[in-house]
C-alpha cells in the first residue's frame, strides 16, 4: 500500500467526505501538463494474474485515458510515444496528498473532434526485446540488474529484498529453454523461481510481488461497498512442479490439485548454490526440489478467497495487498489483490484470482535419446559487452554469428600475458545425469603488433566437492599476421555424468613458439626455427 504520510489511509483515504483531483504531465521532448478538466474520462487497469491464480506474470498495466489535447497544447504528432505521468490528490480536513498512479507510454492515440482517446501501456513493455541464447550463473539480484540494465529499465527492489524471497540468497544457473526467447520471457521465469511476479511501481520501477499472506492493510466494511460478489470457498496453492528441459522429467513439492505448473522455467534446470563472499567458495547445494519446497512453503500459507468488489475510489491499494471485508456478505474474508482498476472519476474495483486447479502433467519424452535430431544443445555464456564472448551453436557445428556492431562492442583481447594464456570468457552449465553433447563457438577479437603465431585452448572442468577438476581439453593453432583479428572457433563435446553435476567451460588464448612460452618469436624466426637454418 501507498501511503504519502502517516496516518493519510486512515485521515483521508477511508474519511467519507473527502476531495479528489487528477492531474498528470505527457511528454514527448516538452512536458505539458494538464489537469482534470482536461480529462474527459479514463481508467487503470493493473492485474498480476488472470481468472485463475497464477505466478511468475509479467503483466503491463494499461492506462485508458481520452483528453481535450488542444486545451493541454501538445501537438498531435507528438501524442503517439509520448510519455504519460498521472496523479491523483485527495485532501481531507485539511490534510492533502499525491499518490503517484504510474508512468505509461502511449502506444494508440485517435482523434476525434478535439477529443484524443489514448491507450498507453508501463514500462513492463521494455523488455519486449530479443533475449540472447545465453546461460550462467548469478544470485537473482545480479540476473535482475542484468536483465534491467539490458533493457533501461530501474529495480525498484533492494538487494535486501530481493534476497529475502525464495530461493533469493542462491546463485542460480541459466540453461536457456525454447520459452526463453525475449527479456520479458527470461523476466518471467526468473520472478517464477522466486515465487514471485513482477510489477511496474508507480514511478515506472521493477519490482517484485511475492505469492505470500501478508497482513490485512484496510478494512472495507459493507456499507463502504458499492457491490461485491464472494465465492464460498477458499483456496491456498497447494503445489509446484517444474519440467525438466532435457529429459522431460518433472520435479515437485507439495501435492494436490491447486498446482503452479512452471514449466521448463530456465533457472529450475539445475540446483542453486550459496557461496562465501569472501572466498568464493561453495558453501551448498540446494536441488530443485528443494528450490521447489522453498517456493511452496512460502505461499502455501495464503489462503484467500475468490471475489470482486467496487469500491469507493481507493489510490492507494497495491497488487498484491490483502484487505479485510466485513459485513454483509462477508465476515472478515481477506482478499489477495490480483487485479486493480482505478475509474478516473469513479470508483475502484478489486479482484481476487480463482484458483489455479491444473494438474500435473505426464512425463514428457522429449529429449530421450535416438536419432542425432534428439541430441541435447548447449546454450552459451553471456557477453558482458567488455570481454570476448562464447556463444554456442542450436546445430552441430553451426555457429551463431555475430554482426559487426557486436564484434565491435567487445574490447579486443590481450595478447600477451608473458606468453602464458590468457583467459578470455568462461561459463557455468549444469548437466543432469545423461549424455550432453554440444557444440561450444568461439567468436573473439585481438590484436598482435607483430607477425605471430597464437592459439586457443578450451578447457571443460567438473565440480568435485568445492574445487574444478579438469575432464577435457581442446586446443587449436593460427598464424596471425600484424593487426586486428577476428577468429571464429567451433569445438564439438560430449559429457556423460553418472550423477547431475556443474561444469565450467572456459576459453584461453596466448602468443607463443616452438620452444619457450614466454617467447613471442616473428614470422622469420618461427621460419628459421623450422628448417633449422639462421633467421634473416
């Protein structure tokens, strides 16, 4: 819940006889500002679920609004885009506030007389953006200052916060899944392993709601009810479930046919991890089904009722608040806020999801092993924009390309570490127990001063206990003239596990010669060395 000061719910918002104002400003390069009698009629719609109770959403608010856009004075080529703040004050025995109600983006304006009706949608929209095939590992704040940062979008939530949630202290592995194909998507199932969904604030922040009982912020009594509709029943989530990727294997905790099936979600494929800070070090495992329980025994203690009700115009409601309703129908039912409409000019209407009666589904066969089609593929690491990336191929030795403008945005690699490798770029991948096999490509930039030979290693490291021990490796050589480069490597694996396992794949690179590492020798050095006679 929102509250400007202390004591305004109470004063202001639930006082009988209070005042009520709009105003907003829409931008677009210039800001105009304008108020409620500019304001022929609107709404917001806020949901975080649909007709039944769902977790890991996504959802963009909608802002309805029409306007006499001559009298605010915005050229009507600058609506369409525009950035759009509204706010609503509400002052009672002298005490006034402003509630912030969301910061939206036109994406439809029409024009009718001097009446524009406008649709205009939050920031949620922003992560509508091609995601990368990408995997690794980071605790959930560091993938959301990723994902945000990506897509200029501000976290409205503190590390703090975000490590309170479920599974929110672990450092999850990313393994990349067909359902994973935008940020949105990736934001999804992120927010999902949490136990959580996401929400644009009002001042057009991410953050995250957790699926939990909290405590009833307001009570809202019969007669301060313009109309309600109680189910008779009550409801609490009483499973998880999550599908394997690539063995169709489904993992749960809890039981019963109030399930939250969470599909192939990219950060259930594998356990979560606690480290020390100081040393790095592995401190825990935790399995998926663990990571499961974790999610169940936060919201199993939900338990809400099914409702819909209008009430007076309440700015200060919240997705995800519980409020008490009394009288009446009611007799101290406590409604989970899924859903949120604000009348500009009217009242407010709340709604609590039904539950969520989807069962677990079958074992999937997909990705059992066959013909090469049914082979597993390996999703690659991310490209941090400052170093060399590996990125790995959907189909045997074909490799992603990368267009100039990324070749560019990479630093061009160091050389040089007196003749020792060099590590470019590494990732973390979990493999369950099966055979993986894969293709990892290698696309980096560098530069010699001088005519050199260099080469390339991959290495392919297991975790045993709290240390990598090496399984493989792959090397490979190239002659460099003096300048820039681009190299493109393509290196097939297999990995057969007798038990689910973390691996660490990293990519190297150094000058070298025939004799001594730490000797970086020219062409006609290298040449003399060869056939044995005196360089030139």
């Amino acid at each position: 819940m929102y509250e400007p000061s202390n004591n305004f719910y109470t004063d202001v918002i639930q006082n009988q006889v209070r005042r009520v104002n709009w105003s907003g400003t829409i931008t677009n390069g210039t800001s105009y500002s304008f108020s409620a009698k500019d304001i022929i009629s609107g709404e917001i719609i806020n949901e975080a679920s649909g007709s039944n109770m769902e977790i890991g959403t996504v959802y963009s608010s909608e802002l309805n609004i029409s306007l006499y856009v001559d009298e605010i004075g915005i050229p009507r080529n600058k609506i369409y885009g525009a950035e759009i703040s509204l706010f609503c004050t509400m002052t009672a025995n002298g005490t006034s506030g402003i509630i912030p109600m969301g910061v939206f983006t036109v994406v439809e304006a029409t024009q009718k007389g001097q009446i524009c009706s406008i649709t205009a949608y939050d920031n949620m929209s922003l992560f509508d953006r091609e995601f990368p095939i990408t995997s690794g590992m980071a605790s959930p704040y560091e993938w959301l200052l990723l994902l945000c940062g990506d897509c200029n979008v501000t976290l409205g939530n503190t590390v703090n916060e975000i490590e309170s949630l479920p599974n929110g202290s672990y450092k999850l592995s990313m393994n990349w899944t067909d359902d994973a194909n935008t940020y949105r998507e990736v934001l999804a199932q992120l927010v999902a392993a949490l136990g959580s969904s996401a929400h644009m604030d009002r001042n057009g922040n991410l953050v995250l709601l957790q699926l939990t009982n909290g405590n009833s912020v307001a009570t809202i009594k019969a007669n301060d009810r313009f109309d309600s509709d109680i189910a008779h029943t009550t409801w609490s989530p009483s499973s998880f479930f999550v599908t394997n990727k690539e063995t169709g294997a489904v993992s749960s905790a809890g039981s019963g046919q109030l399930a939250f099936n969470l599909g192939d979600n990219a950060f259930l494929q594998g356990p979560g991890y606690t480290y020390d800070e100081i040393t790095n070090e592995l401190t825990g495992t935790y399995s998926v089904n663990d990571m499961l329980t974790n999610i169940y025994n936060s919201a199993r203690t939900l338990s809400v009722v099914p409702i819909e009700a209008e009430i007076p115009l309440d700015p200060c409601l919240d997705l995800f608040d519980v409020v008490t309703l009394t009288g009446g129908q009611a007799n101290n039912t406590k409604v989970f806020i899924t859903s949120l409409t604000h009348s500009i000019g009217g009242a407010s209407e709340i709604k609590c999801a039904g539950a969520n009666t989807t069962e677990e589904s079958s074992i999937s066969s997909r990705g059992s092993s066959g013909s090469k089609d049914d082979w597993l593929w390996v999703s690659g690491a991310i490209n941090s924009g400052t170093k060399v990336a590996i990125t790995t191929s959907q189909t045997w030795g074909d490799v992603l390309p990368k267009t100039w403008d990324e070749i560019r945005a990479s630093t061009w690699g160091e050389l040089y570490n007196g003749g020792s490798w060099v590590l470019l770029e590494y990732f973390e991948r979990y493999f369950n127990q099966d055979l993986n096999l894969g293709v990892i490509g290698l696309t980096t930039n560098y530069q010699v001063d001088k005519d050199t030979n260099v080469r390339f290693k991959i290495t392919i490291e297991k975790m045993v206990g709290i240390s990598w021990t090496q399984m493989s490796q792959w090397t490979c050589n190239e002659y460099a003239l003096r300048g820039y480069h681009t190299t493109t490597l393509v290196a097939p694996f297999g990995i057969l596990n007798n038990s689910d396992a973390l691996y660490r794949i990293s990519a190297y690179m150094s000058g070298f010669d025939f004799d001594d590492e730490d000797t970086i020798l020219t062409k006609s050095e290298i040449e003399a060395l060869i056939s044995g006679g005196e360089s030139s």
